[in-house]
C-alpha cells in the first residue's frame, strides 16, 4: 500500500497476548489514519460511559499514512483514548520520532486494551513483540525510564534507533493531570492519558522498525515536497519557529492583551524577562526537529542550579503562560525548572499550570491560607510551584491534593467560579476575551481549551492568510469551523500544524496525492475533517455532555479584561454559538441534525 501500512498490533495486557490484524479498506477511504481511523475504532469499540481508569478503556496509537514517508512535518501520531480528566473524548499529538519509527515496525495502529497484573513494558521490534517487566522501572522519572531501558538494550547503536513514550510518577499514582512524555523530553499533550496508561500497569512502550514504506509516484512526491520545504523555509513566521521555538508569541500576545495574567486576572507584570530575546540569555538553546521537520522548533537547554538539575526542552509559549505568567512568574529561569519537572513527572504543563493558578487566587482570596495547604503558594512564588509541581506528581507531603485538577480544588473549597477551564481541562494561555475566535474554539473543542486543535491564532493575530481583528466576531464561526476540519484532517494524515504559519492547505495537496495515489481535492480531504470532527462530537454526547459545556467561565463573558491593550473587552461566546451550530449542521442544543449525519455518511 502507498503510505499505509494496513496493518495494527492490538495487544491485550491482562491475557498478555498479541494479534496482529489487516485494517478494513474502507475505513482509510473515510477516515484516512491517523487521528480519524484511531477515533472510528476506539469510539466503535469503546463504550462512551466506560470509567477511564477501566480495563474496559483503551489506548489507541495511531500514524496516519504520510508519516515516515518524508512528507514534509509527517511526524505526528495521535493517541486517542476516554480522558481521566474530563471524561471525554482525548485525542492527544505525539510529535518526534516515536509514530514515524511505529511505521517502520510494520503498523499503522497500536491498540492497547485490559490490564497487566504487574508493570510491564511493551516492547516492539519489528514483528517481534513482547511484555517485559518493569518492576523496577516503577517509580522512576520518564527520562530515568528513558536511560535505564536504553542502557538495559546493550547496544548503543540499538538504543539509538529505539523511540520511547512513558508515564512519570504522575501516571503511576493515576492522576488526572498525568499526560505521556515521549522521545525523553517531548510533552505528549493531552491531561488525562497518562492516568489511563497507569491504570494497566504499562510503564512505557519501546518501538523500533526497519520496514521501508512505499509512495504512489516517487519523483512527483520529491518534487513537490522539495517545493514545500522551499516556501516553508522562506517564509518570516518559520524563521521565527527555527529561532526560539513557539515562545516567539510571547511578545505577539503580549502586544495584544492575550497573554494571560495571574489566572487571567490581568495584574500586569513586566515583560522584559520574558521576552522571547530573553530566552538565549537565559538557556544555551539547542535546535531538534521531529521526523522530516525542517524547522526544528524543539529548543533543547540544560539547566543547573541548587534547587534542580536536568535536561529537557526549553520554556515554550505554552510553559511561559501557563507555568509562568498565568500563576505570577516571569523568571525564566523557574518557567524552566517547572517546565522539565512537568516532563520528568509526566504532568501536563497546561493543566497543571491551571491548577496551580486556581489555587493561588484561592490563597490570594483567603479562602485557603498558605498555613493550611502547607506550602506557599502565592502569585510569584516560583520555587513552592517547583515544590510542588513534585509533591502533587508524586503524591506527598500537603500538595498532594493539588493533583486532583483545578475543577475540583475550586469546588472542593466552595468557589467553582475560580477555575479558567472548560470540560474539566484549563485553558490554553489564551485570554478569550481578547481573542473571539479562539474563545468559541475553547467552548467547542471536544478535547477542551486546547489551541492545538484549531489554529485561529494564524489569522486572528499574526494576519497570515487573511487579516481578522482579534477582538472582533465577524465571521469567527466560520473561522473556527474551517481550522477545526483543517486540524483533523492534518491530525489524520500525521502532519504537523504548525507549518500553516507558511503554507496554505492546499499546498499540501499535491503532496498528499502524490504519496498516497489518491485523487483528492482540498474540499474532498475538509470533508473527511468534519466528518471526523462529529464523530467525536456525537462520543462526548453520548458521554454526557450537551449544550452547557459549550461555554466559557463567567468570568470571561461578565467581566471585561480591566487593564492592558485588551481593556474593556468581553468575551462575546454567546453571540457566536448560534451561528456556529447552525454552520455545523446541529440543532439549538448542539446535536448534530440527523440529515447532517447521513451526509457525511457517519452511522452513529
């Protein structure tokens, strides 16, 4: 096959046993791989009132068919389970090396289901697979796991071909916060997952493949992506990527009022720390790229001080708001240290980032006191958020109960209203009050307030294919509609979204074509997008969720940013919702209409 490989390794962990199974046709034809074929099996195989830490859930890896093809960014592989955290639908992005290298093993899917009696490792070589052990990987961090099962393997040049991903202590002790960490460093992004991984006893799963992957029409795929890379590279936006990662928004949002403040209360701190120039002055960045990436946003650093020591990626945008501004912080140096200690734990930056944000202005409200909680943890206090950032992981000391998420610390001490999140999950660092379209994508998104799961922020704030005044309404359903088909069905095909600061959709088009011998036009593949996209709405329907999770917390309709570029601005959700349903095909209570169904052919 051109691009797919066909094949999935589904591995049951309590009969410890594995088959290895051909993948229906017609499924790729409709869903094409990636995150939309993982969507089709676990939601046909999964029960939506399933309990996440079941055996009954189940972890669905999947590369969709342009990885490990050198199409260009065809890095990303999905993994799609029933979240801890919200309980819904997760479809978190696994970047690097780890799903091109599962392509190379010989499968396009993992399917992991049951429960293993003791920690085990999955270990995939090729067609050979196994269960291994890992009673004493249990209670290690992911990058000691990482070194301890690569020094185990005895041959370096082996060790150097095999890709990770795995749990921290965080997973282990099945918190909602716990997220997977994959190829040492890389943040797999979705809270919740981590917990469903360490509730079957799977510490970390090892691939490594020599398969070689076929394309379609070899010289016209070269070509075209030879082109891609040409026009990406040139292209202002990737330069800055290249340079300093994500963080190169710091300042953009800054400038706009959409960088949040002290959970997103808008108590205006200095910049000129936390500027993205300040970033070479505070690490000795080093570049990294996913497979067949040629802009290498990954920036490596080490860092080295008393109170930590370790190695991991530097502060991105989203560490600089959520672990730094957000809860008060602008020393990078401890944007840093929090930031590798949410990756050696395996937390999740966002929504630990939240959490701990929410309980500040609890502390800072003096519904609780620093006394009570026994560690203090006030707006600004970097080194008791590094505390415990490892007390909540691990489960010790008076910050254990931080762990539990920032939705039920805010309802446990009487204030719900305090909690910046949608569906259980905290929101992204971005102030919806100054960014209209990304406030209705946080009310809508299936997976909660991730920005990755459409790109607004490419249009309503860096201008890049058509110039929309963030602050404004018009046509920000449509807007949002179109990145979150876009995001699915670059999801599906295993291409990272990030080069969309450079390239339009239809660049990818030829590529995708030429790889896989299809026909598609860019309408054709949009379609598959939002075919995907209700799917996964009618799981979380089914799930529980209904019309009353598709808002925002009170505090961004009712009250206007108070100072800063954004002053006065409200969220203005409610206005857009109606429009939205409407343009998706759902009624008043955002269930999709029986006659919209049958036309994208979903039976569900």
């Amino acid at each position: 096959m051109n691009g797919w490989i066909g094949r999935c390794l589904r591995i049951n962990l309590t009969e410890g046993r594995h088959n290895i199974e051909e993948i229906d046709p017609g499924l790729l034809e409709r869903f094409i791989g990636g995150r939309g074929l993982g969507a089709r099996i676990f939601t046909d195989e999964v029960s939506p009132q399933v309990d996440p830490l079941s055996p009954e859930n189940k972890l669905v890896f999947s590369s969709g068919p342009l990885v490990g093809t050198g199409a260009i960014t065809g890095a990303s592989c999905n993994v799609i389970t029933k979240s801890a955290l919200t309980g819904g639908l997760a479809c978190a992005k696994m970047r690097g090396h780890f799903g091109a290298e599962l392509k190379f093993a010989g499968f396009d899917l993992l399917i992991v289901e049951g429960k293993a009696e003791m920690p085990v490792i999955i270990s995939i070589m090729d067609d050979k697979v196994r269960l291994i052990p890992a009673l004493e990987y249990w209670g290690r961090t992911t990058v000691e796991t990482e070194e301890l099962f690569k020094n185990n393997l005895g041959d370096p040049w082996s060790a150097r071909e095999t890709y990770l991903v795995s749990i921290g202590p965080a997973g282990e002790k099945l918190l909602p916060l716990a997220n997977l960490i994959n190829d040492r460093f890389l943040p797999v992004g979705g809270a919740g997952i981590g917990a469903v991984m360490g509730s079957k006893n799977l510490k970390a799963i090892a691939v490594r493949g020599r398969h070689s992957l076929q394309v379609a029409d070899g010289n016209r795929f070269m070509q075209v992506v030879t082109t891609l890379i040409n026009k990406l590279n040139s292209a202002p936006l990737t330069q800055s990527m290249s340079q300093t990662g994500t963080a190169f928004l710091v300042g953009l949002c800054y400038q706009k009022g959409i960088l949040p403040q002290n959970n997103f209360r808008r108590a205006p701190l200095p910049l000129r720390n936390i500027a993205t120039d300040a970033l070479n002055s505070a690490f000795a960045l080093r570049s990294r790229g996913c497979f067949a990436c040629p802009i290498a946003c990954i920036k490596k650093a080490d860092v080295k001080y008393s109170a930590y020591e370790g190695k991991g990626m530097a502060p991105t945008y989203l560490a600089i708001g959520s672990l730094g501004v957000n809860c008060g912080i602008t020393d990078l140096t401890t944007i840093g240290m929090a930031s590798m200690m949410c990756g050696e734990m395996g937390l999740d930056p966002v929504a630990a980032g939240g959490t701990l944000a929410t309980i500040m202005e609890l502390v800072e409200k003096k519904v609780v006191t620093p006394e009570e909680l026994k560690i203090d943890l006030r707006f600004g206090n970097g080194e008791a958020m590094v505390e415990a950032l490892h007390l909540m992981a691990t489960k010790k000391g008076y910050a254990r109960r931080l762990g539990q998420g920032g939705r039920a610390l805010a309802k446990e001490f009487g204030r719900p209203e305090v909690f910046m999140g949608v569906k259980g999950h905290s929101l992204s660092p971005f102030d919806p009050r100054a960014i209209q379209g990304m406030g209705l994508h946080f009310a809508t998104c299936n997976y909660g307030p991730h920005h990755l799961f459409a790109y607004t922020f490419i249009d309503e704030l860096l201008n890049v294919h058509q110039i929309l005044d963030p602050w404004e309404i018009g046509g920000k359903p449509l807007l949002v509609k179109e990145y979150q088909n876009t995001t699915a069905v670059m999801d599906s095909l295993g291409l990272c979204n990030w080069p969309l600061m450079g390239l339009k959709f239809n660049n990818y088009v030829p590529m995708v074509n030429s790889c896989l011998g299809t026909n598609y036009k860019a309408d054709d593949l949009l379609f598959i997008g939002e075919r995907i996209w209700n799917l996964e709405r009618m799981f979380n329907l089914k799930a529980g969720f209904d019309r009353t999770h598709d808002t925002l917390p009170e505090r961004f309709i009712k009250e206007p940013v108070p100072d800063g570029p954004a002053e006065g601005q409200v969220s203005r959700i409610e206005e857009m919702i109606p429009e939205y349903y409407h343009l998706r095909g759902w009624n008043e209570q955002g269930e999709p209409r029986p006659e919209t169904l049958q036309a994208l052919n979903l039976e569900v």
